[in-house]
C-alpha cells in the first residue's frame, strides 16, 4: 500500500473515525483513516441514513444521510489525510517503534493507532416470524435507505426502540398510514420522541408480536399475536411494506485475531481518561471505548476524538505547542 510511516492510523470509517481525521488534520499529524466497507459512514451511512439524530451539537436535528455528507465535506478540507474504503484491517502487530497494519490490500505502517470501530461488524437482528426471509427484500426491510418509497403507502415498523420509534415519526410524514407493533406496552427513548410517537396519527399495536407474514392480492398480510395472555388473541393487518428495526448484532473478532490485544470489558475496549488502552500508544473513540460513565453517543464520541489526536501528538511532538482553545486551531 505504501512505505510512508504515519502519525496516526484510524482503524474505522463511522462519524467518529472522520471527525477523528479532519482533527488530526488540524494538529498536523500524518493520518490515514480505514474503513473496512466500500464507502464512509459506518452504521449511519449503511443503516440510517435517513433517521434523525438529535445529539449532535449545532443541529436541531440531522439526517444520518446528511450528517455523513457533512462530515465528508469537513474531512475533504484535509486533503493530506489519507482514506481508504474497502479495506479491512486483518492485523495490528508492534514492531520496534511503530506498528505494522497488515489489512487486505497490503500493510502501512503507524506510530500510533486509533480504534474507531464502534462495535465492529454488524447486521440488523432478522424477525423471527413465517415466511420473513421469503419475502425480506420485497415487502420486508430492516433500514429505510429512501423515505419517499414508502410514500403514500400503509407501512407498519416493528420495533420498541430509539430507531423504531424515530422511523415511525418519519414515515408518518410520507406514508398514508403508519402502525407500530411493540412487544411490550412502554416504548425505549428519549422521553421527547416517545411524547411525540403519543401525539402522533401512529396508530400503536402492543403488546403484540409478529407471528406470521402472507401475501395476499399484492400485499402483505401481518399476523401478530398478543404477548402474555392465555388467550392467544392474534390480529390481522393488510400492509403494503414492513419495516423492522429490532437493533443489530455485532462483533469485534477481527480486533480479538490481532497481535496487539488491548483489555476488554464485556467486548468492549477500555480506556483512560486520555482515550488510552492497555497498550502503548493504543487508543480507542466512540462506541467501542469504555470507561466509567460512558454514554454511547454520537456527541460523546466527538468529544473524545480531539482527547486521543492531542494525546498522541503531544507523545511524538512534545515541543509543539499544544491548542488550548478551538480559536487557536486554523489550516
């Protein structure tokens, strides 16, 4: 790939990697950021592009779409950083000084490296009810990549979390009808979307579960049964798409097959005050950092990005001067 001997190698693409970039941009390092999938975004990118997201300081409220444009554009202004989409990282090992990254388009090499992987590879958790994979592609989603397909149509999400509740309120603004199926009565978010979900025209199905998914006259039958009761009450709904968002599962095997072995809390990387792991010159940002307190935001990761860039450049250049505001920062 190439002999250049970098400050910096970020090893993730997500929101967190590319801010992560265009600071260390700022400071001078020498960066390269990987992502492992064919463009950079991450999860937002791949699996919400057109959810709101609120935590984001500047913004009352951003599409992860555009979100991952802006960031684009922001790193863009670092035009000596380094990015590389389609490229996994197969291996981190320590050699003398610096560290050799071996991925699958050849291997650079790093004084210092950043984890922003968040929580590693990932799939949407798949609904577990008749006919589901047989018809997941035509009238069965697990993300809305295009909110005006579901235009005009009768649409019901699956789902009791931030995300799910989130899609319903942006399908309700397109859709001729939307209904939300949960498992349990109390829905899981921030107590202002959950009010928002109780004002909405989202007509509510709890405590149900999807048993069952039909074809019938070109549309999609949806049998839930009632969650709890001896009963076993079951409903019948005609839609035209299904949505669900039951979260996603992800893991970080690809970090634990490495040479540098970083301390894990429950598959998580822990890290100091200074964003730093058990091993030397070894950092870690947003999702997949861990230490007391720790909110997994999107805003939180932000936050972290500039503690590990300064840390690292104070440890290879610690005659520059160090920023102390955001206004002594320029390019």
């Amino acid at each position: 790939m190439s002999d250049k001997l970098y400050d910096i190698t970020i090893i993730g693409g997500g929101p967190i990697g590319m801010f992560t970039g265009f600071y260390a941009g700022l400071r001078d390092a020498k960066v390269q950021v990987i992502e492992s999938l064919a463009e950079m975004g991450g999860q937002v990118n791949a699996l919400y592009p057109e959810k709101t997201i609120l935590d984001v300081a500047g913004f009352a409220g951003v599409t992860g779409k555009k979100l991952i444009e802006n960031l684009n554009q922001q790193l863009d202004t670092m035009p000596e950083v380094d990015k590389r989409v389609n490229t996994k990282v197969t291996n981190v090992l320590r050699v003398d000084d610096h560290f050799v990254i071996e991925t699958d388009h050849g291997q650079t090499y790093s004084k210092s490296v950043i984890l922003a992987t968040g929580n590693g590879a990932f799939q949407p958790r798949v609904l577990r009810a008749e006919n589901a994979e047989k018809y997941t592609g035509k009238y069965l989603f697990y993300s809305i990549q295009n909110l005006q397909k579901f235009a005009g149509k009768n649409v019901m999400v699956a789902g009791g979390g931030d995300s799910a509740v989130d899609m319903a309120l942006m399908l309700e603004g397109v859709a001729n009808q939307v209904y939300l199926v949960h498992r349990r009565d109390e829905f899981r978010g921030l107590e202002h979307m959950i009010d928002k979900l109780k004002q909405s025209s989202v007509k509510l199905i709890t405590p149900y579960l999807i048993k069952s998914l039909n074809e019938v006259d070109d549309s999609l039958q949806v049998t839930v049964k009632m969650v709890g009761s001896s009963s076993n009450e079951e409903k019948t709904f005609m839609v035209d798409d299904l949505v669900v968002n039951y979260g996603f599962i992800s893991n970080n095997k690809e970090l634990q097959s490495w040479e540098i072995q970083p301390a894990l809390n429950h598959r998580m990387v822990e890290v100091n005050q200074k964003m730093k792991t058990s091993e030397p010159m070894v950092f870690s940002v947003g999702d997949q950092a861990i230490y007391p307190g720790k909110d997994t935001l999107i805003a939180t990761g932000f936050g972290e990005a500039p503690i590990a860039v300064n840390e690292i450049m104070e440890k290879l250049y610690p005659d520059r001067r160090m920023p102390i505001h955001s206004t002594a920062l320029h390019k």
